[in-house]
C-alpha cells in the first residue's frame, strides 16, 4: 500500500455498497488518506501488529481492494482479519482467496495460532467465503459494532493452527 493508492482505496471505502456490510459507512478521500499513513506507519513498527494490503489486479494493475490481517496486543498468537473489495469485483471467488492468502501468512509467516473474522449477519457471501476458505462459525456477538444505521450484530468465523490444512 502506497500513498499513491488513496484514490483507488477510496472506491471501496467511500462507496455506499462496498461499505454496507462494514461497521462503518463510506469514507471520505481525507479518511483514507490517513488509513493509508496507518498502513504505512504499521508496515515499519516493531513488533509488526498490522498488515494492511492493497489487493491489486495484476492484468491491469488496479487497486481493487484491501486485504487487513491485525494482530491483537494482548494475545500476540491471534490475529483478526478483514478483507474489503470494489463492488465490481464481487462474485468472482476473490474474497475466498483474499481469505485463504491471509490464512496461509498468518498461520506459515507469522506462527499464529488463531486467526478469526467477523461479519454482518446480512453477509451471505462473506459466510460463504470463510467457510470455504476453511473457517468455523463460531458464533453471534450482540450488538457488536455501532453501524450509520445503528446496533449490530457480528457473526465470528475463526481457524486454528493445528486445524487448519492449506486449502
């Protein structure tokens, strides 16, 4: 991720659609800016607890997304992980790889021992994609995160190390 790539982060992050499952509404081109300095800053931090990738397509060489794997302060083998894709990229098997991709750094990389995610209820293709990826439902946490509409709930999908096979 490249200071250069605040505009193409911003056609997912301050897009209505790309942001309705996210806990946050869309962005605007200042905020992105700064979550790009974040992603910078991280990339040099010692230790490293943030990877924030932008997810590029390699035929046209666009920024199409974001790929964010964090791991936690207070339980240094686990980690959360996000992926976030332009509308246009939806449907294509991308989020599956995105997820798998993170799994595989986190777990061969990184040595961690639990990897999970969390997504709206509302996210069928999300469910889908972590499962298939490999990933367990492991259960609802009410009223999670506070949405533009509102008080969520977040249904978590995790891995573990020992469970996991490179899928």
């Amino acid at each position: 991720m490249t200071e250069a790539d605040v505009a193409a982060l911003h056609a997912v992050y301050g897009d209505r659609t790309a942001t309705q499952y996210m806990p946050f509404g869309p962005r605007t081109n200042e905020q992105v800016a700064d979550l790009v300095q974040e992603a910078l800053a991280a990339a040099t931090a010692e230790p490293r607890r943030l990877y924030m990738l932008a997810v590029v397509d390699t035929d046209h060489r666009d920024v199409i997304g974001v790929a964010r794997l964090h791991i936690e302060a207070d339980h240094p083998h686990s980690a959360e992980i996000g992926v976030g894709l332009r509308p246009d990229q939806w449907g294509r098997g991308m989020g599956t790889d995105l997820i798998r991709l993170l799994l595989a750094f986190g777990f061969k990389q990184l040595g961690l021992h639990r990897i999970w995610g969390a997504r709206s209820p509302d996210n069928l293709p999300a469910q889908l994609a972590m499962l298939t990826a490999g990933m367990v439902e492991e259960g609802r946490i009410r009223h999670h995160v506070h949405t533009p509409e509102g008080w969520r709930d977040s249904i978590v999908h995790s891995a573990l190390q020992d469970e996991w096979t490179d899928r």
